[in-house]
C-alpha cells in the first residue's frame, strides 16, 4: 500500500515560514558584511551538492543549513550597498512578501475567469503607473490600449515587434508569417541587443536590422533615422519598427523621442520605447523631461525590477492599440473558451505575452506602491540620482578621471587617465579587476568610442552617500598605485633600455679599439 505523501501542513508551513523570514532578515542585515561578488570558481557549488537527489525527505534546518554552507557562497549580491555594476536589480520587504502572497495563493492568472483579481489588480496598477510617470492616455486600460506586466523587456521588445508586424502586414503574418526579405528594424549601436534577438526570433534575421548613427552624446540620429527609413521605402522595403531607447545600457544615452515620433508617423513606422532601466525615473516630475515625446510611443517598457524596489521579474508593458497586440498573439483553443471571454467583456491577459501562463505578478508591485507611496519611491530616486551627481562631480574635478558621457540618472561612466607610455586598456580593466577582487565593491565596464570605461550604477537600496565615498576612494586608491606599478615598471624598463644602450656601446667602443691596433698588412716586397 502507497505511503501518504508527507505534505507540510500549514502549521509546519507557519512555524518554518516564520525561520525563512528570519533568515532573510537576518541576510540583509549582514549583507554588507559579504564579498560583493562571489568568490567561487566553477563548479565549486555543484561540488557541494550530493550526487543524486534525496531518496527520503529532509529536515528543514537542514535544508536552511545549507543555504548557508552551499548557496551563500556561490551568491554574488544584488543587494549589497556596494554593488555598483550593471543596473540595479532592486527587491524590498513589501516586494518580498507581495510574492510570497502570489506564491502562496499560486494562481494561473492566464485568463481573467482563471482568477479575476489577478487581471483587475493588475490592469488598476498599470493605470495607477502611467498616471505617475505621464504617459499618454492612450496607454491606459480605459482607452484603446493598456499595461501588463511582463517578465522582462527581452519579452516587451519581442511582442512589441509581433504588434507591429501584425500592424504593418494588415494581420497576414499571422496567416502566413513573415516575410523577412522585406521587413526592417531600426536600432542604433547602442540599442540593447534584446532587440536584435527579437528580429531573430520572430524569424526576421539579423539582415533586416538597421544601425542608425549616433551623436556625440550617443544618441540616435533623427536625421540619420530619417535617411535610412527613405532609402529603404525607395528600395522597396517595408519599415516595420524603430527602437527608441530612453537610458541605454551602456550610458544611459537618451534618444531623443520628440524627434524620432514624426519620423515614425510619417512612414507609418511602430515606435517602440525601450525605457527598461530609465523609465521610472518620470515618477519624478523634473525628470520627465528624459522622456519628452513619449506621447509618439506605440509601445513602451520599463522594469521595476531594475530601480522601483520591485523583485525580478516585473516588467511594466504598454501600448497604444491593444488590438495589434492581441492580433498578434490571442489564439483560442476550446478548452480555454468561457462566457466571460467569449462576451468580450473582459481582458485576458495570455493574449499580451509570449507564454500562456502567468504568475500574480501584480501583488508584489501592489505591495510596493502601497507601502512606499508615490513620494517614497520618489525620494528613492531622486537620492540615487543626486550620489551619481556627487560622484560625477568629484571625478570631474579629479585629473586622475574622466566622465565620458551625459549622467543625467543615476549612472556613471569613468575612464581612469594613464601615464604615457602605458597601455590604457590594459590598466583600466587591471583597476576594475582589481576592485571587484576586493570585496568591498563591484563594478561593470562598457566601452565608449572603443575604449573601455568603468560604469559606476547607483541603485541599491542600501547604498548610502558613504557607500560612494567608498567607491571613489577605492578608485583614485586603485588609479594612484597602479599607476606608481606601472611607473615604476616603466622605469624599470627604461633602465634596462639605457643599461642595453650602455653595453652595446662598449662593445662597440672595444670593437672600434681592436681594430684600430690590428697591425698594418704587409705588402708583397718589391
């Protein structure tokens, strides 16, 4: 006879849930404490796992165990103050327990009848956004389009550019599919490159990709846009969509919106918005102004999950005609046919996504919005933006730094100044090798105009003005005594250089003395 699975009943649940919660708690506040990046080599945290998984259950303090023996080791943390590189890839306690709800509940939100609040909540939130950040009206469930939450903006550029080749095919690529030696994309070299993967995967091909020219401040160029998109027509291409990013990755470059939307209006070109990690900067009112012509936008994203407080995976989604969307995607099979769909009176939100199933995401960025509060989200950018002006500030008055690009966020992009003579992208990524293998903090690097350059992302929730003050002071510590090595190793070689100069001369000098004493030939005699 078949044992009873020993599901853990909701007293165990209670009393175990309480203990992962005081494990988190107590997480953050040793996080600090920690190597920033882990410190691990390959495959040591499989080495610390056993071959084969458990015939019988475990105890739960031994699985809380090896969090701690097995897990913490191998985890770089996203959390810790001094975590500077990438974005930022925010959590917080509401976050926490707005997903411990989702998961508790463990809906299957993937049509409205499936769980109704799931679909409400989340449509209400998603207004409640667009409202805070000023986006067009058209972007709102009451009007023609509408939010949703997706699990990234890899997912939002893909079905942005699924609307807008529906769009533009009149509906026939969902008959016959694509027709890849005609569409094409615009980007601009500093586009993330999730865009060009969606051209991949919607089966387009990286030739319909078009790189338009940037200006000086990394920006894509209207002109340049323009030119590309009348060539293309002239040519017989169809323009489908043009990529427009507000914060590139690299940067932060903004692409400047209010010129590139009548470019896109006038060829019938989708403008998408790719605002993942900026976007939610226009909860701030002096800020928005980053993002002026949005009300072009056919489609926009930005995560939460990057600088909203919010737990990956919460990607905020919208667009101006749901109806491109949904044509794109809905697909109705009998099993999934119900009254209140088949009334249309509702949304099912499978329809605006790739996959069919979908989590409450809604919940954890409900939890935020009600305990942080518009003003609190606020004060948590507007804090970070103002220690990246702080440190931009004391780099551009240093002769040992560089601030190569605009840093209107919370980014900052620093190329160290070498000595001449040395090689200044070998000890640029020397000094950022160096930081990262100290612990204290960690840093990404990107390169602009070929050269690699150190970006410096305030974003943590725990990064403090002193955690920046540590950064800068570990990189003019780091600047200053590679710069000494790298003297004093020129020296060195100059000395050897010198020393060699010096030998060959003797050895010259003693050749020229040789022979001036060999005595005279003898001539044959008369």
């Amino acid at each position: 006879m078949t044992e009873p699975v020993p599901h853990m009943t909701p007293e165990q649940f209670r009393r175990h849930g309480h203990e992962v919660v005081d494990w988190i708690a107590d997480y953050w506040t040793r996080i600090g404490s920690f190597p920033v990046r882990s410190q691990v080599s390959p495959g040591d945290v499989r080495a610390g796992l056993p071959a084969s998984a458990p015939e019988q259950g475990e105890s739960f303090d031994a699985i809380l165990g090896d969090l701690d023996r097995v897990v913490l080791p191998g985890v770089t943390h996203w959390q810790h103050p001094g975590f500077f590189g990438y974005f930022p890839a925010n959590t917080s306690g509401p976050s926490v327990l707005g997903d411990l709800v989702s998961a508790g509940l463990g809906v299957q939100g993937m049509s409205w009848v499936t769980s109704p609040a799931a679909t409400e909540l989340e449509q209400h939130v998603m207004d409640w956004l667009a409202d805070l950040m000023g986006l067009p009206e058209s972007f709102r469930s009451t009007g023609t389009g509408g939010g949703v939450v997706q699990d990234s903006s890899s997912g939002a550029n893909l079905v942005a550019l699924l609307a807008a080749l529906h769009r533009a095919s009149g509906g026939a690529t969902v008959r016959h599919g694509v027709e890849p030696e005609r569409a094409t994309v615009y980007v601009s070299r500093e586009t993330h490159s999730s865009m060009e993967k969606a051209v991949r995967i919607a089966g387009l091909g990286t030739d319909a990709v078009r790189i338009v020219e940037v200006d000086g401040d990394l920006a894509m160029d209207p002109v340049a846009l323009a030119a590309r998109i009348e060539r293309d027509v002239a040519r017989g291409y169809r323009p489908v969509l043009v990529c427009a990013t507000v914060g590139t990755t690299s940067t932060t470059a903004v692409d400047p919106l209010a010129a590139i939307g009548p470019i896109c209006q006038k060829f019938g070109v989708w403008l998408h918005v790719d605002a993942a990690y900026a976007g939610v900067s226009a909860l701030v009112p002096e800020l928005r102004e980053l993002q002026a012509g949005v009300e072009w936008a056919d489609s926009y994203t930005t995560d939460a999950h990057k600088w909203l407080l919010t737990g990956f995976d919460a990607t905020l989604f919208w667009v101006a005609d749901r109806a491109a969307l949904t044509g794109a995607l809905a697909i109705l099979p009998e099993y999934l046919r119900n009254a209140a769909t088949d009334a249309g009176a509702v949304v099912d939100f499978r329809d605006w996504q790739i996959p069919l199933g979908r989590r409450f995401r809604a919940l954890k960025l409900w939890f935020v919005l009600r305990w942080y509060g518009a003003e609190g989200l606020r004060a948590h950018i507007r804090g970070h933006v103002a220690l990246a002006q702080e440190l931009a500030g004391w780099a551009a008055a240093d002769e040992r730094f560089d601030v190569v690009a605009p840093h209107p966020l919370s980014l900052v992009c620093l190329k160290p100044r070498w000595p001449e003579g040395v090689d200044a992208d070998v000890a640029t990524m020397t000094l950022l090798d160096r930081l990262n293998d100290g612990g204290e903090v960690f840093l990404t690097h990107t390169t602009v105009e070929r050269q690699p350059v150190l970006r410096v992302a305030v974003g943590s929730p725990a990064t403090t003005r002193a955690h920046v003050e540590r950064v800068w002071a570990l990189l003019v510590e780091g600047h200053d005594w590679l710069a000494a090595d790298f003297a004093a190793q020129a020296a060195e070689q100059a000395a050897a250089r010198a020393a060699e100069r010096e030998r060959a001369e003797q050895e010259r000098a003693e050749q020229e003395r040789a022979q001036g004493q060999a005595p005279e030939e003898v001539g044959d005699p008369a």
